[in-house]
DNA sequence: CTACACCCTGTACCATACTACAGAGTCAAG
DNA sequence: CTTGACTCTGTAGTATGGTACAGGGTGTAG
C-alpha cells in the first residue's frame, strides 16, 4: 500500500489538486503526514473521503455542511437519525429555494404571455411592469 | 421639484445608500449631476430606476443582465420581442435550476426513506450513499 | 546529467452582490 | 457657533468555491 501524491489524489478523486489542498485548508480533509522532502502522502482511504465531498456536493450541501456531516460520520456518538435530520432540513431548504424559483418563473411567463397579446404595439408590459410601484 | 439626495434616494428606492453607490459604480445608474459641495443630486425618476433594478433582481436577472435590460429600455430600436427573448432565457435557465434541485431533492429523499426501514441498524444508507463509487 | 513532470508555500484573483469602514467635508437645527 | 446627521472618496472585507500563478525544490526516465 505506497501512500497517494496529491495529484493521484486529485485524479481518482475526479478534482484538481489546488482544490485538494484547498479542501484542506477548509478542514474537510486532515492534513497528511509528509514525506522527508515535504511532499503530502495520503492513505487510499482519502479518495472516499473526496468522494463523499463530491456526492454531498452535487445533493446540495455547502461546504461548511460537509464538513459537518464529516466530523458527524467519524462520531461514533451519530445515530442515523442525526444524519436522517440534516437531509431533512436540506430537503426542506431546496423546497424553499424550488418555490421561489418557480414565483419567478409564474411572474416571467405571464409577462411574455402579455407581451403576446400585444405584438403590434410600442409598449412592452414587462418594461411596464418592472416600472411598477413596489 | 429639488433634486434628492442619496439617502433619499436610498431610503425611497428600499436600498442602502452604499448600494445607490455601488450601482453607480457598476453602471446600473448613471452619475448624476453634483451640488456646488459636491452632493450627488438626483431627479425623481431615479427612484424608478431603482425599482426596475429591485424588481428585475426579484425575478432571477443577475446585474449584469439588469445592466442590459436598462439599455435596452432606453435604446429606441429595442422591440417588445427583444424583451420577450430575454425573458424566455431567464425562464429556461430557471427553468434548468429547478430541475437540478429536484434531481437533489428527489435523491435525499429516498435516502431518509432508506431510514426509516433500519431504525435499529447501527449503519446508516445516508453515510453509506455518500461513500458509494462515482 | 539533463529534461520535464510533479510538488511546495503563499498570495492573489474570478464572479456575485453587497457592506463597512476611515478620514474628511457639509448642512441644518437650535 | 456648535452639534449631529449627512455626504464624500477610496479601499477593504464578507461569503462561496474554487483557480492561477510565482518562484522555488524534488523525482525519475532516458
């Protein structure tokens, strides 16, 4: 088992190695020992590591949750009902971000539908109605 | 009609008066005259101006793409269908967002429904899914 | 032995949309 | 005339998630 380079790191973990040693700095990975000429020398264990940032990246946690969720998994004290809770209160937080995105959808597609309306005429309703009093 | 100051401005327009600045700065507004002491002096129809940017930030456009729409407002050429064509590229790209939270959603969802089929197992599907192989 | 790829630290930079000063000048009320 | 609120410029900081050097040292293949 020869310890990975951080570019081996960054290749398996599929993200640059600028990234790798920003990750650190971030504390979502611990700092590796070093070898005699100061390079990072990482167990294969990290690239899982990387992997689960990846993942609870693309489920829409932030960093600074990931980092959370991190130091939760190696807390033997977490039930899978701590991590059952985070989910939920993401899931609850990308609700909110849908519904919000989806007012503005509602407001545009009824401005262009108006704009239907009026082909013919000078006067656009959405310059109209980004004129609007508040 | 006395022109406003900023702070008027600022407080008629719903934002701070650094933001007024800031705005200048980014060329969402333009500069406005200046009193003999160097106050910058505003028209009425600044405030408007204000709320076109408050409005247009509320339905999704970033300022750059608000910079744009104000130029497009002023520009004579500027055609309802050019309005319209902007509005349906915020649509679609919101449109594209949504979908995106909802591939997140709909997976951290069967991830706390995967919890709640081993309550008493000690291993947990969340920490487990986030560990998986790309 | 030389070339070239890789690694090191530290710092600065990208976009986004502000926000917060410092240090100076101005205006209006009492 | 003083006091306090307001304004000025310019710069720097906030959060987010990286990316890009510069200017060195290291490791290995031919």
């Amino acid at each position: 088992m020869k310890p990975l380079s951080i570019g081996q790191v960054a290749d398996r973990g599929g993200i640059g190695v600028e990234t790798v040693r920003f990750y650190e700095r971030q504390g979502l990975i611990e700092e590796p020992p070093r070898s005699k000429s100061g390079y990072r020398e990482y167990p294969e264990i990290i690239v899982s590591r990387i992997r689960f940032i990846r993942r609870a990246k693309e489920l829409g946690f932030t960093l600074k949750e990931i980092k959370e969720l991190l130091s939760l998994r190696l807390d033997p004290a977490t039930t899978c009902a701590d991590m059952k809770s985070r989910a939920e209160t993401k899931i609850a937080d990308i609700e909110a971000r849908i519904r919000s995105l989806r007012k503005m959808k509602d407001s545009l597609v009824k401005l262009t539908a108006a704009c239907n309306d009026r082909v013919t005429a000078n006067e656009c309703p959405i310059l109209e109605a980004l004129d609007q009093e508040p």
